[in-house]
C-alpha cells in the first residue's frame, strides 16, 4: 500500500489546457472518488497517475517516488477499465493469471493467487469459461480479480460500472466498497455519478474545468459545499437554489416571497435548500404542486415557488394533484446562502 501526492500536475494539449495546476494528497489505505462533470478532467488524471498519459507539469508521488517519468508496469498500479478489458480467447482462469504469466511467477504461485482472488469475488466456478460466456457483472468481476492477484500498492479505477443496469450496479458498488474494506488498499476511483461516490468514499475530489472545486469526507461535503457547483453536483436530487436577497425580515424571493433564514443571516443573493429539508407546515409558504413522483417510501413533489421551481422530499404520503397548494418550511438548520459568486457564506 502507499500514499499518493498530487502537485499542482497540469496536462497539455497543445494551447488546450485540461488541468490546470491540481493539487490533492490521498492517503495510504484510503479509498478516494474523482467526480465531476464530463469533460472536467478527471479521468485524465487517474490515466496521468497510471502512466498512461503524461504530465505536462507538476509530481505525482506514489509511496516515496515520483513517477513523472515512470513506465505504467514499474508504478506498481493496478487499474480497472470501464469496459473490462478482457482478453476474448483466454479463460476467466488465464486472464486473471496473465500479467503474473509476464513477469515470470511459476505457475503454482500464479494458481494460488488466481484461487485466492477467485474466492475474493465470487468467481470459483467461472474459472474454465471465457469472456463472452459470462454477465457483465462478472466479467467485471474478473477485471477486478485480474487487479487482485498483482497485490499492487494502488487500485485505479475508470468509471467501472457504468456499463452496468442500475440493480447490479448497486450490487458491485457494495462488493467493491467491501473488497477495500477487506485489502485496503489505496483506491482511487472515478465517476460521475455522485451516489457513488457518496457512499463508497473515504474522502471526495469534487472537480469541474481543470481545477478542484472541493475536496472533503462525502458528509462534510453534503452537509456544508463551498459553493452552488458543489451544492448541486452532490445530492440527488439537487438542492434548491432560490434567487433573491436578505433582508431585515428574511430572504426575499425575486418574486416577493418571504423565506425564513437564521438571525444575523449575511448578505446573499441564493437561499439553498435540500429537497428533504422541506418540511409540511400550515404556517408555511404556499408553492404549487406540478408533478407528483411516489416512491413507496417518499413522496417526490415537484413544485412553484413564485416562478422558480423547486422540489420536495417528503415521508408522507401525499393526497395531491398538480394545480394543489401545500405548505412547506425549511428547517432553518439546513439553509445555505450562497453570494452572487456563487461561494457559500454561511
């Protein structure tokens, strides 16, 4: 296992400037996402950390060693693909015992390790099929067996599950959160979907454009984001983000609608609130119901504010039809007031 130490790495493309100077340090044994939205950058710097793109400026340091200028194969990484990256001819049994094959282990060690990782996984019976004899939740499972095996000091994975439906992904999501907790092993792990990262991370690189907007525990992010982008990219559904101003009196919609905020509230132009922290309350504000969403154990409401729209979660089962009025009050615990930078200021 090792720590790795990212430096303010930028990456080049000619004028295209893809990171711009990131900077995060993610320790030994701890299992950290990269999110954000496509285009944003993180993908490129797993593949930077792996190897297999170069760095432009900056270190990347795994264990005591810069790497800039290391070969993937002396990086002692292993890396996971999105699209499994099995090879079609071999075994469950081959492909898993390929890369010890290549650096000349005997074949009783690399046996013992494949059985080892087989079991880890699930995969004991699937040993003698090939790739196209099996699901996508176990050829995905092989990919990772084929990581095992190498006992490397990193675990790299690129967007894994998002070839999956979303049963199974909800499946591996566990059994990859219970192998770390089983190795641990140094992971960092890119997506882009936030529910993953909120419940498998150790700690959340929240990145958009090149740069990191915030790094945090996925609770710490949750319960206090720095700003809107991160407000909105974790949480689903999004928090509400109503415009207006403070006041004496409260938070004044631009529509006139008086909100209730803590005293001694700052000067911000965005109330923002989650959709769980909408509570039903006769002294509330009246908003309209547009679209009703029951899940069986909560009630999704989509509703007016005025003219801007905002959405409720409630655990109540709720007798509406759109064009009814209900009436809701945050929790004023749970409101954040972002200026018109968008940063967080209370």
């Amino acid at each position: 296992m090792a720590s790795v130490s990212i430096n303010k790495a930028t990456k080049r493309y000619g004028n295209l400037v893809v990171l711009k100077g990131v900077s995060v340090d993610i320790e030994d044994g701890e299992f950290a996402v990269l999110i954000g939205p496509s285009g944003c950058g993180k993908s490129t710097l797993l593949r930077m950390i792996a190897g297999l793109e170069d760095i432009t400026g900056g270190e990347i340091e795994i264990g005591d060693r810069v790497v800039n200028d290391l070969p993937p194969k002396d990086r002692d990484i292993a890396m996971v693909f999105q699209n499994y990256a099995l090879y079609p001819h071999m075994t469950v049994e081959q492909n898993m015992g390929f890369s010890l094959k290549l650096q000349g282990i005997s074949k009783a060690e690399i046996a013992s390790k494949v059985d080892s990782a087989a079991q880890i996984l699930g995969l004991e019976d699937l040993l003698d099929r090939q790739p196209r004899q099996l699901s996508g939740g176990q050829r995905q499972r092989v990919a990772m067996g084929r990581a095992i095996v190498r006992d490397p000091q990193l675990f790299l994975f690129d967007e894994p599950l998002s070839n999956l439906d979303a049963k199974l992904r909800v499946q591996m999501r566990a059994e990859i959160k219970e192998l770390h907790q089983r190795l641990q092993t140094t992971t960092i792990y890119v997506t882009h979907d936030q529910v993953e990262a909120m419940t498998m991370a150790d700690k959340i690189v929240v990145m958009r454009d090149g740069v990191i907007e915030q790094i945090g525990a996925p609770l710490d992010l949750y319960d206090r984001p720095l700003n809107t982008f991160v407000a909105s990219f974790i949480g689903s559904p999004s928090m509400n983000f109503i415009e207006g101003a403070t006041t004496p009196d409260g938070f004044r919609t631009n529509d006139g609608i008086l909100l209730a905020v803590n005293e001694g509230a700052p000067a911000a132009t965005t109330y923002g609130i989650r959709p769980e922290h909408l509570h039903l309350a006769d002294d509330g504000v009246e908003i309209e119901v547009v679209v009703i969403e029951p899940t069986g154990s909560e009630t999704q409401v989509v509703c007016r504010l005025g003219t801007q729209t905002i959405t409720g979660i409630f655990r109540e089962r709720l007798k509406v039809t759109p064009g009814d009025k209900i009436r809701v009050k945050p929790d004023l615990s749970e409101v954040h007031l972002f200026d018109a930078s968008g940063m967080r200021l209370n």
